[in-house]
C-alpha cells in the first residue's frame, strides 16, 4: 500500500514522505511515525510495516574509470578475423596447389 500521499489515521494530515509513516498491512491503516509509537495497530495487533531507505552500496554506485570498463570488440575484432580468414584461405590454397 501506498504510504506517501495517504491520510494519517491519527491526525487526519497527510503523510507527505513514505519514511515518516507506517502502515498496517492488514487494516491498510496509514500513521505517522510520530502520532502512534506503537509497533503494533491498535485495530488488529499486527505489526505495522514501514518504509525504510535502501542500504546505499558504494561499490554499485561508483563510477569506473574508463581503463578499467568492458570495451566492445567492435571494429578491431572485424579486422583481426577478417586477416586471420584470408590468410587460411591463402595457406591453404597454395597446399592444395603444392599437391595437384
């Protein structure tokens, strides 16, 4: 359920940021943090579910130097296969030739 933008069952305000409110699964009741220190709802004593901040991981968030990206194969792959090709097909022309 959605938390931000939802009434507070308490105060009857709006919770303007997921973070600074809770809500119960069950009753799909929505309260600031602040207005009910409970962890559990009043209504049907489950406990209420909050919003929390993703854990930030600086090792995906980081950028990377261009040294150590991936680079594409792209053009040099094309060439390099495109002369190892030839010259097997050379090599191999003049075998065949040597022998006939």
């Amino acid at each position: 359920m959605e938390i931000a933008g939802s009434t507070c069952n308490s105060c009857k305000r709006p919770v303007t940021f997921a973070v600074d409110g809770k809500v119960c699964p069950n009753c799909r009741v929505v309260v600031h943090l602040g207005c009910e220190p409970e962890e559990v709802c009043g209504r049907c004593e489950r406990p209420y579910e909050k919003c929390e901040r993703p854990i930030p991981d600086p090792v995906r968030d980081a950028l990377l130097p261009r040294a150590l990206r991936m680079r594409s194969p792209g053009p040099t792959f094309v060439v390099l296969t495109t002369v190892v090709v030839a010259v097997l097909l050379i090599v191999s022309y003049y075998v065949i030739m040597d022998s006939i």
